[in-house]
C-alpha cells in the first residue's frame, strides 16, 4: 500500500484552482493523509476575532493541493474516496457577515436596510462525545449537536488555463459545501488538465443543509483520502457515491439552475445506467429522488440530487471505483 503523508505550511495553502503548480504526484491506489486549514486560516479563535479585522482578502478559504495524478488526462475521471475526517482541534468557529449570507444584503441583492451585525461564535468539539458544542451569544443558551465532519471544499484545475477562487464552486468542484460530502463517500471529477490538480479544504465540525448564514461549523481537519483514475470516462458535474446511493451535483446562480443541472445530470446519467429513455428516467428520478441544499450564499449555489441505488436495481458506476476504495479504506484503517 502507497501512504503519502502532507501536512502543509501556511506559506504552502492555496486559494485558487488552476494557476498553481502541483504540490506533490501520486499514484492511482494512493492513500493520501493530510492536514487542511479553516476557512479563516485559523485566524478566527475567539469571539473577539472579527474576521474583517484578523482575516484578509483573498485569503480566505485555503485549499491543500493541488495534487497531480499520474496518467491523468482530460476526458478522464479522478476518484477521491474519504476515508477519514477528523477534527484537528477542540474548538471550532463561524460567524456571520455584513455581505455575505442568504438572509442579508449583499453585492447582488441590493438593499437600503443595514447589513447584519458581524459576530462570531466559537464551538467546543469534543471527538470523545462525538459532539460540537454550541453557544448562544446574548443568552446562556448551549446545546450539543452531534459531529457530521465534512468538505465544504473540493475540486480540480479548470480546463482552458482558467484560475478560479476557492470560494466558487463550478463544474471542476470547489466550494459546494454539501454535507453529503463526508467520510465513506467517494467523489468523481472530471480531469480538465493534465495530472487533474485536485484540492481539498474548508472542513466542517457540521454544516446545515444551505449553509444558510454563510458559514458552518468551520474546522481544521486531519483528513485522510484514497485516490483512483478512471481512464477514458468523462464526468461533466461533480458526482459523490456512498454505499447505498449515486449523487449529482450543480452550481450556478439562480439557485433553480443549479437544481436543474444536478437534476439533468443524475436523469441522464440514470438513464445511461439502466437502458432506460430519458423520459422514463424522468418520471423515475422525479419521484424516487432526493435534493439535499448544498449552499445558497457562495458566488455560485451548489444542488445536489440523490437517488437510492435500489432504485436503479444497483448498477456499478465507475468501474466499481467505490467498491474497490472502500477495501483499501479498510486494509490502511485495519493496519494502523
């Protein structure tokens, strides 16, 4: 088994996809374990942190990566499998922010009222209980909510020499801050340079479907990933498999295209899966699928549609890319 460890420097994190050199190749059937910083860089420690004070732009939102795949070309599909996502410290922070959130005016939605307040709020993460910490500001309200770790954050290189902020998510991946991506699953993204490039970020102690306020339960993360090529199978959108179901993703403003491309893409991609018409794919997915948010406050939103791999009768996607990532997740997890 090939185990690559890479635990970056702060002078080493990266804040685009595309417009970097690759900080290390590995092989397909590697087991990646590194570190990844939050969203604020670990500026943010305590209520007094204002972003807008400690922070700066556009250093926000930092990326470990890019990673370059061996025989990785375009037209072809990288698979990341999480295997673990654990995190880093026993604290863990988010905010809201006078311009940025779906409930206050922003560049785009332009309002007389004042923006928000600016207030941080700082979380206990306790990996023994399992549970982050939440406390009320003006009350001494606290309440436990369980840990559900995840990547807000995840892609590779744009094609056409394109540099693209980390805080926007697209059709390379990005910053779709969808919950559903936690450990077990694998995510597949289309290869648009050479070597792929993939990035991984923005971790979350928890996150609520939306994302609402614009920030989630923003963590430092020890993240470990198995990597797998697909050589000659194109994936247009950002697809995540777990072991009992198959996911699309959009991302795009208004927040209907985003759903109408996450939706096109699991119809059609049903529909190539199981010999059906496309309309009957339709009809199927239209009332066996799911739609979980991802976000609805970056400069793109991120849809996700899901649909139960029973109902497609449970055919193999990828070459059994998944299938063959969670043995090797297992074989490192049982060798530790």
């Amino acid at each position: 088994m090939n185990i690559v460890s890479y635990r970056p420097s702060p002078d080493e994190l990266s804040y685009t996809f595309g417009g970097r050199a690759p900080v290390g190749k590995v092989r397909p059937g590697t087991i990646i374990e590194l570190s990844t910083e939050d969203c604020f860089g670990g500026r943010v420690r305590s209520v007094d942190d204002l972003p807008s004070q400690v922070c700066e732009f556009p250093y926000l939102n930092p990326v470990t990566g890019p990673f370059h795949v061996e025989g990785a070309e375009p037209g072809d599909t990288i698979a990341l499998h999480f295997v673990e996502i654990v995190p880093a410290r026993d604290w863990a922070m988010s905010t809201t922010f006078p311009h940025f959130g779906a409930l206050t005016t922003t560049h785009t939605t332009a309002m007389l009222h004042p923006p928000l307040e600016e207030r941080v709020w700082r979380y206990d993460i306790d990996l023994a209980r399992n549970v982050a910490v939440y406390h009320a500001r003006n009350s001494d309200f606290t309440v436990e909510l369980p840990l559900d770790p995840m990547h807000g954050t995840v892609g590779v290189a744009p094609a056409a020499n394109e540099v693209r902020m980390t805080i926007t998510p697209d059709a390379h991946g990005g910053n779709m801050d969808t919950p559903e991506l936690r450990a077990g699953v694998t995510v597949y993204l289309g290869v648009n340079v050479e070597g792929g490039l993939f990035s991984i970020g923005d971790g979350h102690a928890r996150q609520g479907h939306g994302e609402v306020c614009g920030t989630a339960v923003e963590a430092a993360m020890n993240t470990v990933v198995a990597v797998e090529l697909i050589k000659g199978v194109a994936t247009p959108w950002p697809r995540m498999e777990d072991d009992l179901h198959l996911m699309s993703t959009g991302s795009a403003r208004p927040l209907e295209d985003a759903y109408r491309i996450s939706q096109h893409d699991l119809v059609t991609w049903s529909a190539s899966l199981t010999g059906l018409d496309e309309l009957d794919a339709y009809q199927l997915i239209s009332q066996a699928g799911e739609a979980p948010v991802g976000n609805v406050c970056d400069t793109n939103y991120t849809m996700v549609a899901k649909v139960a791999k029973s109902v497609l009768k449970g055919p193999g996607v990828y070459e059994s890319a998944h299938e063959r990532l969670r043995a090797l997740s297992a074989e490192y997890l049982s060798g530790r």
